[in-house]
C-alpha cells in the first residue's frame, strides 16, 4: 500500500475462515455501514456462506483492515448474470494509504481468476463514482436510494490487467 502499511490478501470461501477472521469482517463492517454511515439495516443478508470473503489483514496481525465479498452470478438474484463486489469496506485506520485501491484490485484480480473472461458489476456509493471509475468501471443506472444512501450500478468489462499472475 502506497505510504501505508503492507496487508496481506486472503481470498475465502465462507467455510474457510476461522471463527475469528468471521467475527473481524463483521465488526468491520458493522463499524462502517451500521455504526459509521448511521444505517440502520440488515447487513447479515443470507449470501454469505455463497460468497468468497477477501480479507486484507494487517501484516503484523489478524486484524481486517479491508474487506470485500465477492459474489457468484446468480446469488443475489436470478437476473444477477456477472459477478459482483459487494460490501466493499476499509478500517478507518486504513483510509488514505491506498488501502481502498489495494483492496479493488485485489477483488479485481481474484474475480478474474473466479469467474475469467467476465464483467464485474458493483453497487457503489454514488460520492465514490469518480473512484471506481479511476478502476475502469462505468455508471449503468441512474444514481438510486439503497437504505437511504445515494448508489450508482457500475460495470467493468473484463480487461486482462487484472488476471491471476
């Protein structure tokens, strides 16, 4: 990470984290669009025993300092054709250091490998639109409210700069 501390990037299926890596990530994003964001809602939706878990930990512990869930076609709805990346979070701690960048292409990289030769598609805050568009994605709705927070639809068509090495 740019000026900031190394995170080291682990990409799980649900039954492969530890009740402790379980517990980080939902704090984590209990923190942030719960407690942070002051949004009332239901962040534990079902979906995520079918998704895959990408934690960025920090070097020297097992704290999750970012954090993304990368969902299969089809999981959130039969209508859902591309993979997704949802829940897209870092630590405050982290913010400003690239820690944010660092995890999208990450989450980039590993739906490449996933689910090659596929588009992403993301709901995004609609204040970080210029953000994913930095990372190649592109509005495809007009911006919506989702638990009284302004999101945009946003897709990313495969591009082999974020493939697997």
């Amino acid at each position: 990470m740019a000026g900031g501390t190394q995170l080291r990037w682990r990409c799980l299926p649900f039954e492969g984290l530890s009740v402790h890596e379980l517990y980080a990530a939902l704090a984590l994003r209990a923190q942030v669009f719960v407690l942070e964001q002051n949004c009332v809602y239901l962040d534990l939706d079902g979906h995520d025993p079918a998704v895959l878990h990408l934690l960025g930990q920090a070097a020297d512990s097992d704290a999750v300092l970012a954090y993304a869930r990368l969902v299969p076609p089809g999981i959130k709805s039969p209508s859902q054709t591309q993979p997704m990346i949802g829940r897209v979070v870092t630590a405050p701690t982290a913010r400003g250091r690239g820690a944010g960048r660092a995890l999208m292409e990450q989450a980039l990289r590993a739906c490449a490998e996933h689910w090659p030769g596929q588009a992403v598609e993301i709901q995004a805050q609609s204040y970080l639109r210029a953000f994913y568009a930095s990372l190649g994605f592109v509005a495809t709705s007009a911006p919506y409210l989702d638990d009284d927070i302004e999101h945009i639809d946003m897709r990313r068509e495969f591009k082999a700069d974020f493939t697997a090495n």
